[in-house]
C-alpha cells in the first residue's frame, strides 16, 4: 500500500462495543485507561477490580480474541469497562488510535494484560505529578518477571551513517528516551491526536512503536522516562522483530530520509536511487512508496522542527550540556 495515513482516525475498523461509561466524580483522575488483552488470563477480574479502584475517567478493554472467554458475561459483571471487540485482523496500533477517539480524558495510560497490575496503581498525588510533566509520553520502568529492569533506555546514535539504537536498563527520573516498549506508557491524548497516531499501513509492531515515536521527536515532543511508575511481565517479555520489510521501509522513509532546511521538511529526489539499491522491492514498488512518503512529508513539511541528523546531533549535545552543569 503506498498511501500514507495523515490524521489518526482515517481508517475505520469493523467492530463490537459492549459497556462503558465515563466517571466525572470528584475523586476522578484526568486519566483513562486502554488495557491490550491477548489471553484469557485467569488474572484478568483482579486486574479490572485494580484498575476500577483508582478512579480513572474510563476504561477501555480491548480484545483480540472475544473466543477466550464470555465477553457479554464480563461486560456485565464490570459495566463500568467499555470493552472493544474487533471483528477484522487489525494492529494494536490501530486499536489504540480507535480507543483515543473514544476518550475525553486529557491523558491515556497504555497497558498489556501481560503486566501485573497492582491496586492503586496510580493514586491521586502520582497522577497529579506525572500530568504536571506536560510530556507528550512518559515511559514507566518495566521489569521481567523476575523483577529485573528492562531496556528502556533507548538512545539515537550512528554508525557509519546508518542510524542506530542504543539500548540500557538504567532509568534516572525525566530521563529522554526514544520510544516506549511494547506501547506502554502515559500519553498525553492531544498531542497524540496532532501527531497522527500509530500509522494502520505499518502492520509490524516495532516498526509502527518506532514510527510514531520518531515522528514526535522531529515534530518537536518528548518522551521521559519515569520512575514513579513501573510493572514487571507475568510470563517473558515479548523479542522485537526488526525484520527489514516493507513496514521497515515505510518508517524509514517517513523518518529517516527527509531533511530539514529554511523551517521546512523535503524530501530531496536524489535520495531515490539510494532507496531503490537497498529497498529489494522492485523499481515499480519502490517509485510508489517513495512518492507517497515524498506526498507525506510535503503535506506536513511545516510541522517538522528538525531532520534525523539534527536530532541526534542535539540529543548528545544537550546531554553534555547537563553533564557540564553537574
């Protein structure tokens, strides 16, 4: 597909919606929840009685297999919970762009029912100091389950001209870091609307994660790490595929391609010929998907504050600006 989403809600998905209503108690958090489910977890009505405990606008609970268990039973044993049933193969991506549109909270906590989710999760005062960041995504620790910390530290870099990603378990509070694992975060639900959200077209799910991510820091957002917030895996975590496909090449050409001049994005029609040696794809192909990505970038050209190079260039320069303050 060589057409490039520009809005988060372009693609509608054919599904069924059961329950759900919003809380606008006094003790309400500006907070809702999207709980990604992918097993019939015996833990899951602990997890619902949790999550319902700490007063959040709403709850959305989406399930990609409604054949686990009884979703009308549940529905109505948590009638507060809007559980989202889809009827099409479809990415979790696409799955929380749906979920955003259904929420009038100002922030989205992001989590896998493959995380054990404690009571009181989130309280009133840890809510009230993670909004006050005013970050675009705020990424919380995650450990195995052996309670070991996981790479969450993720850092730009090159070598050798390609762009490359470094990676480390160590989390200091408001710490930056490139994306957030596996989806989970706190995101900020308006400027992940601006953004676009996750692009349905990229069906791999690192490729779609980092996709969005980069896209935020050209346009000007950040995403911090957080030690406030953390949960450790049920089972093993899941391996990344960064399999070089065609959703690889996609993100890459959204991402790393364009370059950034006179407070402008472009994407320059040399850059063509190297795409089309390293592609693999086919000349035809490869024309399509680079005058898509070449029509993308020139319809939000002016939202861009900064190309790939720059962006690397600034993230280690502000970090030995901080190491020089210390």
């Amino acid at each position: 597909m060589s057409f490039i989403p520009s809005t988060f809600d372009e693609h509608q998905i054919n599904m069924t919606v059961l329950g759900g209503k919003v809380s606008n108690s006094p003790e309400t958090l500006n907070i809702s929840v999207i709980l990604l489910n992918s097993s019939a977890s015996h833990l899951k009505f602990n997890v619902f009685q949790n999550l319902l405990g700490c007063h959040f606008r709403s709850i959305i609970s989406i399930e990609h297999d409604s054949d686990n268990f009884s979703t009308e039973d549940i529905s109505r044993k948590f009638p507060d919970i809007k559980f989202f049933i889809p009827l099409e193969k479809t990415t979790d991506g696409e799955l929380i762009n749906l979920a955003m549109s259904e929420i009038d909270a100002d922030y989205v906590l992001v989590l896998r029912d493959s995380l054990y989710i404690p009571s009181g999760v989130v309280l009133a005062n840890l809510a009230e100091r993670l909004i006050n960041e005013k970050k675009y995504c705020i990424v919380p620790r995650l450990m195995d389950k052996n309670k070991n910390g996981l790479y969450t530290l993720l850092t730009p870099g090159a070598e050798k001209s390609h762009f490359v990603i470094d990676s480390s378990s160590f989390v200091t509070e408001g710490k930056k870091t490139l994306y957030p694992k596996d989806y989970i975060a706190l995101y900020d639900r308006k400027k992940f609307i601006q953004l676009g959200g996750f692009d349905y077209t990229i069906k791999t799910p690192y490729w779609q994660n980092l996709d969005l991510a980069m896209r935020s820091w050209l346009w000007g957002e950040e995403t911090c790490l957080t030690t406030m917030l953390q949960f450790s895996y049920i089972d093993e975590p899941p391996v990344d595929d960064r399999t070089i496909n065609m959703d690889y090449l996609r993100y890459y050409l959204k991402n790393e391609v364009p370059k950034y001049k006179a407070q402008q994005a472009y994407i320059k029609r040399s850059s063509f010929m190297k795409f089309l040696f390293h592609s693999s794809c086919g000349y035809l192909e490869a024309k399509r998907q680079f005058k898509a990505a070449q029509q993308w970038v020139e319809k939000n050209k002016y939202r861009f504050k900064m190309d790939l190079q720059t962006f690397i260039k600034n993230w280690f320069d502000h970090k030995q600006d901080a190491q020089n303050e210390e």
